[in-house]
C-alpha cells in the first residue's frame, strides 16, 4: 500500500482558530512564570518578622496563606518557606489601547508563608 502526501491535511494544524490557541495558552504560560519569579523573588532572604513579611506581600497584591507549625506565639516564629499559590488571570481582547491584540490581566495570585514556631 502506498501513501501519498496531501498538502491540506497537513496545514489543518495552521488554521487561525488554532493559532489563536496557541497565542492565548503561550499567553497563559507567560503570566503564570512572571508569577512565580514574583513570589519567589518576595521569599524574605533571612530572617524576617513574620508580620512585616506578611504586610510586604499583601502590599505587593498576593493573597497571603500563612502554614503555622508549633505552639509558639507568632512572635517567636520563623519564616521556613513562601511558596508561589494559585494565580488566576483573563485574557481579553478590546482592551483600551490595544487595539486587536490580546491583553492577560492576573485578577489574582496567592502565596503561603510556612512558619516553624
């Protein structure tokens, strides 16, 4: 049996709706790694009050999530880790000033702070 080759079933692949696919996933992918170096670049680099940690991050728009292990005041805690949360973004098209492309907006981005008292 022999194969021949069919130009149009190998440009399917091309058509505009999946283009826009994958424009609006690479999109996607793009704001969820700008989320994640920002999370990771707001992990304190030594020890750090566990309020003004906390204050920091929701001043720089993160929903804290703060993971307590031991009995001891907050006072006597230490930050052990910030770990970047669930983002959720919208991407749109219209936006002002963009004309036709695609605008990704982050309408949200958590972070957990593990504290070890």
């Amino acid at each position: 049996m022999s194969t021949t080759y069919h130009p149009k079933r190998h440009l399917t692949g091309n058509s505009p709706k999946s283009i826009a696919t994958a424009a609006i996933s690479a999109a996607a992918l793009a704001s969820a790694a700008l989320a994640l170096a920002g999370a990771s670049a707001a992990a304190p680099a030594g020890p750090a009050a566990v309020d003004q940690t906390v204050s920091q991050l929701q001043a720089d728009g993160y929903q804290v999530i703060v993971n307590k292990v031991g009995t001891d005041p907050l006072t006597q805690c230490t930050i052990s880790a910030v770990r970047p949360g669930q983002t959720y973004s919208r991407t749109d098209s219209g936006a002002p000033g963009a004309q036709d492309d695609l605008v990704t907006t982050v309408t949200e981005k958590t972070v957990y702070v593990e504290l070890a008292c």
